[in-house]
C-alpha cells in the first residue's frame, strides 16, 4: 500500500518534471504557447487592447479570415464599449488581419520615437583587428557616430549610442541603456572576422522567436494622433511579444541586410550574402523591442580592411543602415537612396 | 512512452573533456571531445581523414587543427570552428549510436548548469542538425534523473570545464537550484601545470601530461603511496615525484565547492537541510578523485550529518540518465519540439 502510495507520488513528480521541461525549452526556442494555454491568455491579451481602443474613442472595422484558435464572431462592425472587468470579450482576430506583414511600429502607426545604435566592442575589447591593424571596435563606432547624425536629420526620432567613446562596455549594461531610454529600435553595430576564409561577408543576427503572427493592424488606427511613443505602450505590447517579435527583428534584419549588402556589392561586387539568422547573442535576447546585430562588413579581408580606412565607405555603410532601418520603418514605400 | 521501434532514444553528455551517448538500441559510446582538421592535403593524406576525434587528435595534434570547442562547458560564440565542432561531436556520437535508416531520433542533451540561454540555443542549433526532436537539460539534473533522485538531493557534477552544482527538490531545477563552478578539472590541470614548472624548471612537459598525470594519481588528503613520473631534462628522462603538487592542486578546487554545498543547502529550510546532506552526489570525472567524498563527508560534518556517495560509471551518469529521460518523455511533447 505504502509502495504503490510512493511510486505514485514519483510518477505525479516525474509528470511536473517532464512539462516542466518540456516548457523550458518551448520558451528556449521562444515558443511559450501550447493551444490550451494561448487560449487562456487571450482575454488578457484582448483586456489590454481593448482598454486601449477605449482610450482612443474608435471604432474598429473587421475582415473576414479568422485564425483558428480566436472565438469567430460574426459581426463586420464591432463598436467597442468599457469591457466588463470580469469577463472581458474575446479579441476578434478579424482585427489582426493584414497585420502580419505589417512592422510593428507601422501596425501601431506611432512612428518611432528613439533608435539605440550600439556600437560593438570598445575600451579593452578591441573586437577584431585586421592584419593592417584596423581595430573593430574604432571602426563601428565611427560608423555608429554617422549613423546617428544621419538619422539625427530626421527631427522625430531620437538616437542614443550605447557608448560615444572608446570605453568598455558590458553587454548588461548597453541593454539597461535601451531599457533606460524607452528604446523603440535597438542595431547592434559589428564587423566580422573569418581569418581562415579569403572571404568579404555580410550578414545580420536576430534573436526573437520565430512565432505565429497575431498582429494589431486596426489599433494603428485607434492609436493615430494619439502620440504614444512604442515604449510607453509596453505593457500592451509584451503581452502580444511572443507572436509580434519574433516577426519584427527578422524584419528589421532584413531590411537592414538587404540594404547593408547593396551597400558592399558597390565596392566588392564578391561580397558573400550570408542573409538573416537567429543568432545567441546576450545582446539581442535582452532587448525587448525590436533588435538586430548586424556584421556589416568583414575586417579579415584584407582589401576591405583597406576600404574601411576611406571615411567615404563607412559613411556609405551608415547610409546603408540609415535605409535600412527607414525602410523597416516604412515597410518598403518609400524609395532610399541606397535604391538609386 | 516514446520508445517505439520507429523512434531511437538517446541521452548525449556533452562534456568539455569527454561526450558520451547512450541509446535506446543499447549503445553507449563516448568520445574525447577533441575535434580535428588536417592542416592541408598532405595532412589530409597521411591520417585519411576529413575529421578526426579524441585520442586520434591529440596523436596527431601536429598535423591538424585542433578543437576544443566546449570550453569551460559553453560553446564559444562567434567562433564558427567552435560550433562545427561541436556539430561533428554530435554528427560523431548520433553514428556511433547507429539509429536504424528511417529512424527518428530523440535526443536529450545534457549542458552545465550555468549555460545562458544564447548557449543552450547555440548547442540546440548544433545537435538540432543531427536529431528529429530535442530536449536540452542540465548535466546534474540528467545525473540525478538517472539514479532517481527527484527529491531533497544535491548533486556535484565536477567535469573538466566545469562543477555544476544543483539541487532537486521535487521540481524541475530553477536557476536559484544550480550553480556553475570554473573550478574543475582543467582548473587542476592549470595549478598543476604551473607547480611544476616552478618545482621542475628545467624538465619538459606539457598540458596532456598534466592531464595524464592528473587523471591518473589524482587525489586530495592523504596517500601513502609515492607518485613518480618522468619528465625529460635536457632531453635526458628522469623520475621526479609530484605527490605534494598533485594533491596541492586537486585541494586547491575544494574550497569553492564547499563553499557552494553550503551556500545552496542553507538556503532549505532546516528539515530539508538535514535530508539533503543524507543525499549528495559526486559525478563527472571529478569523482574519481582519490578521497574526495571522504574530505567532502569531513568538510560538511561542522553543518551536521552528511552522506556523500559516487555515481558508479561517472563517464555515462549523465547521458544515461538523459536517455531515461528520453525515454520517458510522453509523446505529445516530442511533437513540439
């Protein structure tokens, strides 16, 4: 009797070892949504949106595609009323159509207001250096520097450097900035370094899961003229993290690289595409907005060492992101320079 | 269960010094986890290999290029050579468990406790190549799902990269359950390496020496026998006894393990301090440490009783236990990962 009360208790200890597990790496792999569970957390996920349709005053239109895992609701027009604190309505996934291929900064039509640009290296972290003695660290700092009065030109949007000198910087410590500062966009600045390989490289890291889409294209228009700035919408924003920034890094990695290897293939026609990835970096796993880590050029290579000696080629590199992150922003309608 | 003939299971060690795989089909293999490339063709001619592994490397240390990649237990990032290795020590050990043609595998991988996220995504990303489905754990919490001890256990997991303390409480272990040391066998090798260079300026000798002579006399406390190696001396070899540096240096990781036992268990409630100390459990090489769970069982004595015990085959603890697991896994949850 005793036995059997033992061996039962370890297979109900095993049970909740084994979900646990089995969570932890779902949220390892970003994907912390099992169906029960979305379906648990979607009257928050609707609380939230919702109060901030209040806050707007609008009313919503809907489409017609409707995801599986949303209650259907049949009507075309939902006018929004205060939703009753204990049981508030299920969120018409009719709201979200379109929204996947929308960035997120678009969806909520608030413009963003502030762009980290983070520098890599620095103070005793050189980073690499080139056979000519180019040290990364100077390189993207420099670049970071022109980056930021380019995007400076534009009187709306704030851009902060993580480190505007030659000092050490933890990696802790450039997210706490982006954290302290309400960053909207977070661009990790770096070169890559492949010695083994005669090889000029491009190429741009993410880290966010690649989850499901459930995006919020109509409160873009409740949120028009509204003024809120991405990061002061936070709250609403985490919630929906799990399905919307795991699209929106990729996003704006793509849009970076894109316009980063246009760029280079000016001056190394060779230059090798080595796309998008997701890539472990502490850097971007802590950002909470959208965040990308972009090897902009490649310091093994000797002649491109020697280009990233002409200011000329860095302040085109700067331009390149400067495109890019407008591009993201803009989500392709509008025509770059860098396109010319 | 997903043990189904169209399904192998297996558990993979991914250590700093030595991977191990145990597999459903009764394989168990281990390796050094060395990986290297011949330098050029010519090397390429004379070991006929593409990629060598273990003690095939080191033999040929000169001809190839030679990686470590789990370095203090994490995968070195931002170095591509690090993570292909990696990838050829999975490649390597999932051949050496043999899976039938067609069939899926299900692999869980044991890593340090301590591993960032961005380093349990970098290894999931290498072993994800090679397997259908895969679970990564910590290599204590695998050691102790291996001997069953889910509850009130504390398990010391003293590799070459790294100790990994962690403690079960019922409960998968949480970060404030684990502890992740540098003070590990390499750590050893290290001390050891350096003592003698002072002791024996004039002899020659080098790092896999070191380690030879560690994994061979290691011990802490006393030993009555003598330890005699022999080291050449300008180019003449002589016996020279390294006995007080040998115990000198697996003494000098003590302090930092105890300090941690004490630290994690005093975080327990009283009663549970007591069933823990009953239950601590020395694995990884580290183990095989002459007179290290006695010194431990002394060490912990000023706290109370304590019981310190050894797992029995230190080099498969933790990929056999990350098989049970693999094993025992429902269905469902493969699925989705």
């Amino acid at each position: 009797m005793f036995g059997r009360f033992a061996r039962s208790r370890e297979q109900r200890m095993k049970q909740t070892i084994h979900r646990g597990i089995f969570e932890d790496n779902l949220r390892l792999l970003g994907r912390s949504t099992p169906r029960l569970e979305v379906r648990k957390r979607i009257p928050r996920v609707a609380k939230a949106a919702l109060s901030l349709a209040v806050l707007a005053g609008v009313t919503l239109f809907t489409g017609t595609n409707v995801s599986p895992i949303f209650v259907p609701v049949q009507q075309t027009r939902v006018a929004f009323t205060a939703p009753a604190p204990a049981a508030p309505p299920a969120l018409d996934p009719r709201l979200f159509k379109g929204a996947r291929n929308m960035p997120l900064s678009r969806a909520f039509d608030l413009g963003v207001r502030s762009i980290i640009i983070d520098p890599g290296h620095g103070g005793e972290d050189t980073g690499a250096i080139g056979r000519g003695g180019t040290r990364e660290k100077d390189i993207v700092l420099d670049i970071a520097r022109r980056l930021k009065r380019r995007l400076d030109a534009r009187a709306q949007t704030e851009v902060l450097l993580t480190r505007d000198g030659d000092h050490t910087l933890p990696l802790a410590e450039r997210v706490a900035i982006a954290h302290a500062d309400h960053a909207d966009l977070f661009v990790s600045v770096h070169l890559n370094f492949v010695p083994k390989k005669p090889i000029n490289l491009i190429e741009t890291f993410y880290f966010g899961p690649a989850t499901d889409a459930a995006a919020a294209a109509q409160a873009r228009r409740e949120n028009s003229g509204q003024g809120p700035g991405m990061s002061e919408l936070r709250e609403i924003i985490e919630r929906l993290e799990t399905q919307m920034r795991g699209e929106e890094s990729p996003r704006l990695a793509a849009a970076i690289q894109q316009s980063v290897l246009r760029n280079g293939r000016r001056a190394d026609a060779a230059v090798e595409d080595r796309g998008t990835k997701r890539g472990p970096f502490v850097v971007l796993n802590q950002a909470e907005v959208p965040a990308v880590l972009a090897e902009v050029s490649c310091l093994s290579n000797p002649e491109e060492e020697t280009r990233l000696g002409a200011a000329e080629h860095r302040e085109g590199i700067a331009a390149a992101l400067e495109d890019g992150i407008l591009e993201y922003l803009r989500n392709g309608e509008t025509t770059h320079e860098s396109k010319k | 269960m997903s043990q189904k003939s169209d399904v192998l299971a297996v558990g993979i060690d991914l250590g700093t010094s030595r991977s191990s795989i145990s597999a459903g089909n009764g394989q168990r293999q281990w390796i050094e986890s060395y990986v290297g490339w011949p330098k050029d063709f010519i090397a390429a001619q004379v070991v006929g290999k593409s990629v060598l592994f273990g003690g095939e490397v080191l033999e040929h240390r000169l001809m190839v290029d030679v990686c470590r990649p789990l370095q203090h237990g994490i995968i070195k990032e931002g170095i591509d050579r690090s993570e292909e290795a990696v990838k050829e020590i999975i490649r390597h050990l999932v051949e050496l468990a043999g899976p039938a043609a067609g069939q899926k595998v299900h692999a869980v991988v044991g890593v340090p406790s301590d591993s960032l996220k961005v380093n349990r995504l970098a290894i999931r990303k290498a072993v994800g190549e090679f397997v259908d489905s895969l679970v990564v754990v910590t290599e204590p919490f695998a050691v102790a799902y291996s001997l069953g001890l889910l509850n009130n256990a504390l398990i010391i997991d003293i590799g070459a990269g790294t100790t990994d303390l962690c403690i079960m409480h019922g409960t998968l272990p949480g970060e404030e359950d684990q502890r992740t040391l540098l003070q590990a066998g390499d750590y050893i090798d290290d001390q050891l390496f350096s003592y003698l260079q002072e002791r024996y300026p004039r002899s020659t000798f080098n790092k896999n020496m070191v380690r030879q002579w560690k994994e061979q006399f290691s011990f802490v406390g006393d030993s009555p026998e003598e330890i005699k190696v022999v080291m050449p001396v300008d180019g003449k070899p002589l016996l020279h006894d390294i006995k007080a540096d040998v115990k000198r240096a697996c003494e000098s990781v003590l302090p930092a393990i105890v300090e941690a036992v004490t630290q994690m268990i005093a975080r327990f409630d009283p009663e549970f301090q007591a069933k823990i100390r009953k239950n601590i459990v020395l694995a990884g090489g580290g183990s095989l440490i002459g007179g290290l769970r006695e010194h431990l069982q002394a060490a912990l004595k000023e706290y109370g009783s304590s019981q310190v015990t050894c797992v029995k085959d230190p080099l498969f603890a933790g990929s056999d236990g990350a098989l049970k697991l693999a094993q025992e896994m429902p269905e469902q949850y493969w699925e989705k990962l």
